[in-house]
C-alpha cells in the first residue's frame, strides 16, 4: 500500500504541496510527490525550540485536496476557500488558498461519448502566495476543494508529540512567561483559539481588511 498523501505548505514559497511522510524514531522525513528525494525534508523531533514553532509547523499539514469535477461544478461556491493552481515566474505551476470571489455559471459543453466540460469562470481572491490580494479569473481545472481538517496524520501526530514532550513537565509546559495568567488575557486566547478552530480566522481578517468592513476586528475589541 502507498502512503497517504497529505498537503503540506513549504516553508520556502508559502505553496502546497502534496507529500508523504515517513516516521523513524524521532526523525520525520517528508518526502515530496513529484520530486526526487534529494528535495526530502528532514526534520529531528528536537529541533523545534518551542512550543509555538511546533504548532506553526502543525499548522503547515492538512489532508490532501481534491480536484473539482467539471461536473460538480455547481459546489464550488461564492465564499468558499479552495486551493488554486496557477502559474507563476518560470511558468512554475504552484497551489495556494484563494477565496471563491464569485462564479459565472455557464452551459456546459456535453459532446456524445464524453464527460461534459465546465465552461464557468471562477473569479478568485488570492490569500497568500505571490498573488496575494489580487482577483484572477480562473476555471475549473485549476481549482482543488480543501478537505475538512479532522485527524492529522498518525505519522505527524506521532512526531509532534515527541517534539511537544521536550517543553512538558507533568503534562504542562515547562515555561509560562510572565502576563499570560490574568484572566483577561487567558479569556482573549481562549477566544482567538476558539476562532482559529473555525477555520481561516486568518484570511477572512485580511481579506475583510483588505476588501470589506473590518467586521472581525470590531468583534475581538468587543470582547477584550
Ligand atoms: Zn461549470
């Protein structure tokens, strides 16, 4: 059985990319489909030099995307994230999370004996990436649907939590820094955590500040 491919967001480009994973001992190797290993990652469970840079590498892994049918075009819809391809300097083609802008829905093109072709226009809202901020118009073949982040990875999980024990003593972190135990403060972490759970808290703030109302900074200073 092959191994299960995840995404994986390079720290190089910020781009996704599919990958698999191998776990010996406390060495995480990440080995990019496409590639040839000498582009593998290495990474040693005692790198990591604390627990927040643990969790921004945690951040970087989701289950792998899926191509959109040309005929299931009709679920991509307005306010979606996807993860979009396209290309960029040298032609390279790269993946990175744009928001769904809007949809021209078309007929589709249905020649006997093969499968019908999308012909809508997916204007998209690039989130980072070198086309961050910008509007491209896109169509169906460049879009993959973003799965529902659920369980990580076994291997992942297996390697974070060695990486995590490192900074735990009795189960708790080994360092507090000072002005984090108010309750105000832990109140405003709670909610933040509780936002981040949501799902690209992130984005919608930057994409709200860029293009809409500031709708979700008016709701974090209502509640600090
Ligand atoms: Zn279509």
């Amino acid at each position: 059985m092959s191994p299960e491919q995840i995404d994986f967001r390079a720290e190089g480009d910020d781009a996704w990319y599919s990958a698999t994973v191998e776990l010996d001992g406390d060495v995480l190797r990440l080995k990019y489909c496409d590639f040839s290993e000498k582009h593998d990652q290495i990474l040693k469970a005692g790198d990591f030099k604390s627990l927040s840079e643990i969790e921004l590498f945690e951040d970087r892994f989701r289950p792998a995307s899926v191509q959109a049918q040309d005929s299931e075009c009709s679920k991509v819809l307005e306010g979606d994230v996807v993860c979009a391809s396209s290309t960029f300097e040298n032609d390279d083609l790269r993946f990175y999370d744009a928001l769904v802008d809007g949809v021209e829905y078309h007929e589709h093109a249905r020649k006997q004996g093969e499968e019908e072709e999308c012909l809508c226009t997916f204007i998209l809202y690039w989130l980072h990436g070198p086309k961050a901020g910008n509007l491209t118009a896109t169509t169906i073949g460049q879009i993959c649907q973003i799965q529902p982040s659920g369980q990580i990875d076994p291997k992942v999980a297996s390697f974070l939590k060695l990486a995590r024990e490192r900074f735990l003593v009795n189960g708790s972190p080994a360092l507090i820094s000072k002005g984090n135990g108010s309750p105000n403060m832990q109140h405003k972490k709670r909610f933040l955590q509780c936002l981040k759970q949501t799902g690209y808290f992130q984005y919608e703030v930057f994409y709200f500040l860029s293009k809409k109302k500031p709708v979700f900074v008016n709701l974090i200073n209502e509640t600090t």
